[in-house]
C-alpha cells in the first residue's frame, strides 16, 4: 500500500501523547521552533543506520525504529545529556503502511520512554536508510568529553560487551534458544544509558559510547586526552549467553572478540580513584573496571598480567564493518 | 581512492576557518555542544537529498554539496531565521576523495558564505545520499509560521518561478546556450533567500519557501491558516530564459508550468495591505504580488480575469516527483 509523504510519520506519531513544553511548534512548518532552557548548553548528535550496512537486510521494522533511536540516545549518555527532540529523516524504498506503522511503534516506544518529542524531518523515496538527530541539554560546562582523561584514572564499562557482535555471526543460524535470542536482541535493541550518563556527569572524567568496538573507541578518548590505557581483557564483562555461545562458534581468536566487537553501546568512562565510591550510586546498570589511564600513549591489553595482542578490526565503514562484513 | 570516515570531511573543512563563539564544541565528540542565545527561539529543519529522487544522476557532486545546504536554509529563510550550526550525514556508495572534494567546495562555499559552521554528522557507506539539518535563530515569537494568513493579505512570491522545473525538461539536451544554462544553474544551485527573510520579519504575516511548487505550497498555508487564495497567473514571475525556452520545450500546458513545478526555493509569503510599504526596504531581491488571501478555502487561478484550471502534478514524493518521472 502505498501513502503519502511526511504525513504518515504523522499518523502514526499520533500514538505518542507526548507534547513538551518546550517545543513552541513540531512538525508541519518549514521548521520547528524549541526553546532551549537557561543555563543549558544544546546537545546533538546525529547518525544514519543504512539497510545492509548497519542492521541486516532481514531485520524487522520494529527493531529498526528502536535501533535508529538508540544508538541516538546513547550518544546523548554519553555527553552525560538529558534527551529531549529528535529529528527523523527516512528514505524507503516504497510507503508500505504495515512497515512503517511497525518502524514508528519501535521508534516511538523508546521515545515516549525517554520523553523525547520527534520534531521534525523528512520523508524520501529511495533505498532503505534512517538518519536520526537528537537534541538534548546539559548544564553549561557539564558534558562528559572526550579529552578529559587523567593518568591514573580507573577506567570501566558498563553492561556485557561482544553481545551484538556475537549475535552477527549467529544471523544465519535459525536455532531459537535463548542465548540466540538474547544475544540477537542486544543487537537489535541496544539500551541506551541515559541515567547512567546523567549520574556519571559528576563522578566521571571523560566518556564515549562504544560502538566501533572497545579498543576503537577507549583510543578515541585516549589519543583527545592526550594519554594511553592498559586493559585487563580477564576482566572483560561477558554475558552469560556469550559466554556459553562463544565456545561453539568458529571464532579463531575468542579473547579479540569483546574487545573489538562494535554495536554494544554500552559506556565507557574513566574515574579518578577517589570518585570511585560515586558510582555506587549507580545501580541501574553494572559497571565493571577493566582498566587503567596510563601517561605512555596506546592501548596496551594484559590477560593474567601478561601482555596480550588482540586482532583488531572494523572501526571504518569505508574499510570493514562488522555488520557487512562479518 | 579509498579514505576514512568522517575525518575525510573534518579534513577538507579545515578549508572552512568558521569558528563560531557560540559552538562550544563542534565535531569530534559523541555530540557538539552549544550555546543558544538568551531569548531567541532555535529553528531546526532537516532536508534528505536522494541520488536520482532530488536531483539527476549526472549531477556534479560541488552542485550536489550546495543544493544540500540551500535546501535547508531555504527553510531557515520561510521561518525568518538567522542560520548558525549544520549537521551532515552522508552516504556513499565509495568513499571518492576528489568527489568529496568537490561536494566539500560546494557545501562550504554556502556555509561560509552564510556564516554556518559544520558541528558534526555521520558518514556511511551505502547509495548515494545527503541529509543536512540546520539550526538556526529566530527572538521567540518572531517566527514566520504557515497559519498566520489573513484574510484580505496579498499574495506575494521572490525571485521567478518555474526555472528548475523547465531545466529538468532540458537535461537530455547537450545544447550549451546561455538560457540552458542559467535554468539548469537555478536547478543545481538554488539561492537562499536568508537576508529576505530576516526583513520579512517584521512585514510578512505567514511564509513558506516554494519547494514542491506554488500551488503546493501556497495550498500549505491556506490550510494551515484556514483560508482560501485567488491568483494572477498572468502574474507569475518568469525569467527570461524560461520565457524563451519554454516555447521550444515540449509542454503541453505552460500556464500549469510555473505553477506546479517545484525546486524553485523562492519564498511565498501573505502580507497585510497597510504593510506592503515596508516591502520597499528589501531590495536584494524581486519580489511580485501574485494574488490575494480569501475567505473560501481552496486555490483559484485566474488569467486575464478568467478563471484557469492548471493541471497539478508532483507534490509527493511517494506519488509522482519531479525529478524522476519528468
């Protein structure tokens, strides 16, 4: 069946009630207009989920809407920001009402849950891609970067790591146990972790998601903050369904695995030593220290204290990327 | 030749020194970080742009990198928004350094031209495709908005109408004459009419800019305003290039032309009578007054007097579009 253009999103955006105070016209003028709090700085982050590329070609309508929002919403965990509006550009192929209707019920559950308003966007003929902008606030001054990262700083994660990555190799394989299931989910429907990333604004130093992988992204806030990191792989947070699917799949080299694995978004942050006891007032998710900032540029990795080398790949789309290539 | 992501457009906007006071962080994060001013209103449009939908396959990618701007601060203008930050998810079949190059040119040529600096975006690899999203300013209130016709406002429209459309009839054609040209410049390279629509500000009543085509988008504020419009079709600006190629073009209708040919990005705006002598103080661009703001919904078209029934087409990407069906 075929609809009309941005009015669809419309339609079935009309399942969300939610109407923020702060959004002075939505959707259906050239643009919208927002008003952003006193004393907050705007956050935004941008990213575009392409069919084949980003999710597999099989994958549901649903968990694209969800997924398009999430790996959004966890950029704003990331910079310690409260989530507000989201943008949504949208190119498809053709206007199949039963797709789209399932594609917003996926988007618009996480949103509601987080209490963001989608804005505005565009709606395009064309092969199957997802661009989502959120927006959100933080106190002027507060963000979690990149570049703040300090010798001696404990550095953790938080969640299970190698779930999504795992759950690609397993694609081809229709098994339904529960380990498949839950792993093909983390995949799926990553969990953005915006409270987290609100009480880390206060206990952490620096912050990123990890989505091109561990090694990929701890160096990215090692080579901002001008410093290196030594990682325990032993200390790894591993699932249970990992743990138990990892031993018989073909995966040559299984410790490389959870470090490099992209798609997890889950947080990695560093702490000074004596903030630690901060996080304990965090237990919406488990945090694990893997590691230390070390002043000597680099990642080092250590199983049982001796030095380890991993296999690493896929941080690029334009070279390798796990979803295309694994 | 292969490069990486989005550090290849990081690497050829150094070419663009903007480097606003209000961008607190700019790309390189999770997120930017940003600072709105005290009482202005952020304006937020989004703008996807698909290879063979928004414009021929054959197009240069420096056009392709200004359409892609213009497009969004075409709408910065309708709402009478000062344009600021712009974000940028591109996707690519190959990642070509002398194609992003020359997308790179094109795109900062505008933003710089504009005051825009670039705050961040996403690259992925896929079929060609560009989506911008703008912010800009507007003092809260002050927006131009769809729903303010009255009736009783003439009708107003910048710039000539029907030039982009007529160059989509002229893309076979491999003649290089001075008015195919100049058509197929006000195609690839559309004119925000940003400076208009900061002045309109304080003359206009309601404002869209003319993307899919007058009668489209005229019909968008009346509906949005609760009103109906008469128009001068005898009126309609035309250049002289349309005036002269449309006699040799293939058109069966060239009244309807102008009237429903879209990619113009001139504005259309309602202005109340006893304000039309502030329009005086717009000089940077033509503006013509094409008909009237009525009571009964709907559009009327007349010639000479004479009630007119243009033949509609291609408002909808999902029905018919310009671009691909013409």
């Amino acid at each position: 069946m075929v609809l009309s253009e941005f009015e669809l999103i419309r339609l079935f955006s009309s399942e969300s009630s939610l109407s923020r105070s702060d959004v002075v016209l939505g959707i259906g003028d050239d643009a919208a207009l927002l008003s952003v709090p006193g004393g907050m700085e705007l956050v935004v982050s941008m990213d575009t989920l392409v069919d084949g590329v980003h999710f597999p070609e099989s994958t549901d309508p649903f968990s694209i809407g969800v997924k398009s929002l999430a790996v959004n919403l966890s950029d704003m965990a990331a910079m310690g920001a409260e989530p507000a509006w989201a943008t949504l550009s949208l190119t498809l192929p053709e206007a199949d009402s039963e797709w789209m209707q399932e594609f917003c019920r996926g988007l618009f559950s996480l949103a509601n849950y987080f209490g963001v308003q989608l804005i505005g966007g565009d709606t395009t003929r064309g092969p199957l891609s997802v661009t989502v902008q959120m927006h959100g606030f933080v106190p002027a001054g507060q963000a979690l970067r990149r570049n703040a990262a300090r010798v001696g700083d404990l550095v953790y994660v938080t969640g299970t790591l190698g779930d999504a990555g795992l759950a690609l190799r397993l694609l081809g394989n229709e098994q339904n146990d529960k380990d498949r299931n839950y792993l093909i989910d983390r995949l799926a429907r990553p969990s953005p972790r915006i409270a987290t990333g609100l009480m880390l604004r206060s206990a952490a130093n620096a912050a990123i998601d990890i989505s091109d992988g561990l090694l990929a992204d701890l160096q990215h806030i090692c080579q901002a903050s001008g410093v290196g990191a030594a990682i325990n792989v032993d200390a790894l947070p591993l699932s249970t369904a990992f743990k138990s699917v990892i031993t018989v799949c073909d995966v040559i080299e299984p410790f490389s695995f959870p470090l490099s694995a992209g798609d997890d978004y889950e947080l990695c942050f560093t702490v000074s030593p004596e903030n630690v006891p901060k996080l304990n007032q965090i237990d919406d998710v488990a945090m694990t220290c893997i590691g230390k900032i070390e002043d000597e540029p680099g990642l080092r990795c250590f199983i049982k204290g001796e030095k380890f080398m991993p296999n690493k790949k896929g941080f690029d789309h334009f070279s390798e990327r796990a979803c295309s290539d694994d």
